[in-house]
C-alpha cells in the first residue's frame, strides 16, 4: 500500500478524491447523470496525463472515454437550453 502511494502523484491522488466525491454526493443527493459525467471526465483526463509518457495507448484510450463523457454532457445541455 506505501508503495502504491509513493508511485501515485499527489495531484492525481487529490483530483481522485475530489472526483469520487462528486460521485458519492451526486448518488445520495440527485438524479442528474451529468455531474457523475462530469467527474468521470476529470479523472479520466488526469488518468490519461499521468500515463502518458509510459502507457500512450492507455492513455489515449482514456481521452477517448473522456471524450465521449463530454460528448454527454453537450447533449444534456443542448436539451435543456
């Protein structure tokens, strides 16, 4: 476990929280999916920078699910506007 937090940037660990969080909250608060869209599209994007340079098709594929959260997110907004 000590090994797994000292690989593990800290930025990415405090984006993590932050992102499960809004997960965790949204499950007991709303309804709304786009706040979970929201929080899976950071982590993924951070998922992705902190691959990068080791795992590049990883991380693409990671963008490509962020991509595809955010694609999401667009068209419940553009419904609702």
């Amino acid at each position: 476990m000590k090994q797994l937090f000292q690989k593990t940037p800290l930025w990415f660990l405090l984006i993590w929280i932050v992102g499960f969080m809004m997960i965790v909250f949204n499950s007991f608060q709303s309804n709304s999916g786009t706040i979970n869209l929201l929080a899976l599209f950071i982590i993924n994007v951070a998922n992705a920078i902190r691959i990068w340079k080791n795992e590049r098709s990883l991380a693409i594929t990671f963008l490509v699910v962020a991509a595809l959260c955010l694609a999401y997110i667009f068209k419940y907004f553009y419904r609702y506007v």
